[in-house]
C-alpha cells in the first residue's frame, strides 16, 4: 500500500473550513481524552480502554451533539469525530504497549488534521464485505479531489493516472495545506543489488561511513537553514508575543513572525526529509544485507554538546526508513546489537581497546594498523554476524533511560 500526499490550493473560504474541521477534531480528541481519564477514578468499573472509548463516543453523539451550545458540530461530516475517536483509541493503545508516551492533548501549536473516509457503500447481503470500489473514492486524472462528506478541492500539483481511496488525512504544516491517500499497490522489488552486504556506521560529522570507504555527509544547506532561522528568531527576541493566560494579546507584527518562523521550520524539515528519503533509497538500491547499529539516541540527546546535531540529523528516522523500504526495494536490514564495540575494535586483529569520543583515528596497540575510526567501526559491523539485536523500539529505550534516572 502506498500513500499518495498533494498540496493542496484553496481560497480563503476553503481555509476556513478546514481549520473549523481542524478545530473539531481537536474538540472531539480532547473531549475523549479527558473522560476517558476521569473514567479510570470510578469505583466498581471493570473495563478495557476500547470499550470506555466506545461509551464516551455514545455519550457524545446522544448527548453532548443534542446540547443548543455544540449545535455547531452538527455541521461538520460525522467522519471527523468518528476518526477522531479512532485516533485516540490507537494513542492509548500504543501507550499500553510502552511504545509511545501518553497523549496528551491536542492544540492548534502542533499543526492541524482531520481524517474524512467514505464508508457508505453497496453490501449484497448483511455481514459480506461490499461491492469492490462502492465503499470508495474513484479520482479521476487532473488537480481536483473529491474529499468525501466535504466536496471537491484543487491539488497544486496534478496526478496522471486514475486510482480509488476510502480514507483521505487533511493535515496542515505552517501555512500550506495537504492531503494524503492510500492507494492499494504492491511494490515490485529488484531482484539484484549490486553490492550483497554492507555495514553503516553513523556519525555527526560524517552522517553515513559505509565499510566500502564511502561516505555520506549531511547538506550544508540545512546548517544554513538552521542558521537563518536562529538569527531571526534572535532579532525579534523583543517582540510582544502576547500572554493568553495574562490577557496579553500578541502584536500584528508577532503573528507575521509566528507565521514566517513556521515557514522556516517546515522549509528544514523539508531538507531533513528529502535528504533522508533520497539517501535511504540510493542506499536500498545498491545494498542487499544492510547493517546498522542499535544507536541509544535518547542518550546522545541527553548530552548537551550532541542533542542539537543528532536531533538535526535524524538518526533514529534514517533507520525507521530502512526498515519500511525493505519490501520496496527487496533489502533486508539487520541491526547490531548497541553493546557490540564497533569502534574500538581493530577490523584486523580484533583487539579491543578504549578510545575517546574526540580520537578520530584508529590505531591499534596491538598491530599498529592505523585506520579512520568511522571506516573502521563500519566495517567491523558489516561482519558482525553474531552479534544481531532485537531492535527494540526507541520509545521503550527511552522509558528505561528515565526509570534508571528517577
């Protein structure tokens, strides 16, 4: 399955009603969230997290819509606050399982989305599935979109072929609005790679050091990005953003700075991105057996002189997106075990030996050989046959790291 994601180009009465079915989903998820919350405090209830959501849907749909104040609601497509539900349902669900903190409640700071689906189709008979394609949206070539429950919307960029979708996410990144579709496709992965196995050692002054001696360094144009972007942020450091809790409202000149900051920040993770996806694909392309290294990024973070460039660099993303191009490309991604001494073992002789985060250069006390610390741990992972890890998700690492604090 593959997600298809456009631009999309509205006008002014477009936007608005976007952000209203933004703000709708928001009251819906928050709304949940906290009886949800206030439901685990009630004496004598035994009951899963499913089936108290499933209860506060009913209280809010019989109930709370029926109220002349959230008369409002009634405006919008159902799919919204059935989504929405849904939504928080995996939230919780992925927090039970310790792969994710708890939700927390959604605001306008962390950008806007809503989900619209169509789930009405044609059914033969009760409890078969429905007819193929009656339960879906048939897109046609061009730049329109028909979002089901809500009409049709102009895409900037215009699609060439014809394809169907049932679930259509509508999100917002600073000032530009998207959305994305599924499209029910089977990848075909190649069948020869050029280059059967290959170690990755990463870095944050080199990105990528790969055991064939090439590297990958990361672009100069998101260090420059980022540069820009503190000195901005530093000449308006004065400007009166306004303190809601105060009664202080932001100046017109503070919106303008909210509105070009957020620009900013969606333009670097744009680079961030596009350099992650093109790597990663150039990566799966020549390599079968990729290895890699288990990196405890929340402890780099932790470390004041690392956080800024690992967080810039997205260690932990670049692994996520070899993972997932596996079935596109026909690789198979193998993660070394993070307590196996890449870097201080001598790709030679196998002696081990202390080295300092600042010693750039390996050179064994055993047999001399001198070699770049970075080359050298990339090449011991590319024969580390027997020390694979079970690659545990980075949010159940994090977790652990914050026990042994406390």
């Amino acid at each position: 399955m593959y997600a298809l994601k456009r631009e999309l180009k509205l006008n002014n009465k477009e936007t608005s009603s976007m952000r209203g079915m933004a703000g709708y989903r928001r009251f819906v998820y928050n709304f949940g969230l906290e009886m949800l919350k206030a439901s685990w405090g009630f004496e004598g209830i035994k009951a899963s997290d499913s089936d108290r959501l499933s209860e506060i849907k009913k209280v809010f749909t019989n109930h709370v819509m029926t109220l002349p104040e959230y008369a409002w609601t009634k405006d919008y497509p159902s799919a919204i606050y059935q989504s929405a539900f849904q939504d928080l349902g995996e939230a919780v669900a992925r927090w039970r399982k310790g792969l994710t903190e708890f939700p927390v409640l959604a605001t306008k700071k962390k950008g806007d989305k809503f989900t619209l689906y169509k789930s009405r189709g044609i059914y033969p008979k009760k409890g078969e599935p429905a007819l193929p394609f009656t339960n879906r949206v048939s897109i046609a070539p061009g730049k329109k979109i028909n979002l089901p429950g809500y009409g049709e919307v102009r895409s900037k960029e215009k699609v060439d072929f014809y394809y169907s979708s049932q679930t259509f996410t509508v999100t917002r990144t600073s000032d530009k609005w998207f959305v994305s579709s599924n499209i029910d496709a089977e990848p075909i992965p190649p069948i020869i790679h050029k280059v059967e196995k290959v170690g990755i050692d990463l870095g944050v002054k080199t990105f990528a050091t790969f055991s064939d001696a090439s590297t990958i360094s990361a672009p100069e144009s998101l260090k420059k990005a980022k540069t820009k972007l503190s000195k901005e942020q530093w000449r308006n450091r004065n400007k009166e953003f306004g303190n809601r809790g105060k009664g202080v409202r932001a100046s017109k000149n503070a919106k303008k700075f909210f509105n070009y900051i957020a620009r900013k920040h969606a333009h670097i993770a744009n680079i961030r991105r596009d350099f992650l996806q093109k790597t990663t694909t150039q990566i799966s392309r020549k390599y079968y057996k990729i290895r890699v290294e288990d990196l405890n990024v929340s402890g780099m973070v932790a470390n004041h002189k690392l956080a800024e460039a690992v967080s810039s660099l997205g260690l932990y993303e670049f692994r996520r997106m070899l993972d997932y191009k596996q079935s596109h490309y026909g690789t198979k991604l193998e993660v070394v075990d993070r307590w196996y001494p890449s870097s201080k073992t001598c790709s030679v002789c196998g002696h081990v030996q202390d080295m300092k985060l600042s010693d750039r250069v390996f050179n064994c006390g055993a047999c001399n050989f001198v070699i770049d610390r970075d080359l050298n741990a990339a090449i011991n992972l590319e024969r580390a046959d027997n020390h694979m890890s079970a690659a545990p998700k980075q949010k159940k690492s994090i977790k652990k790291s914050r026990k042994k604090k406390d």
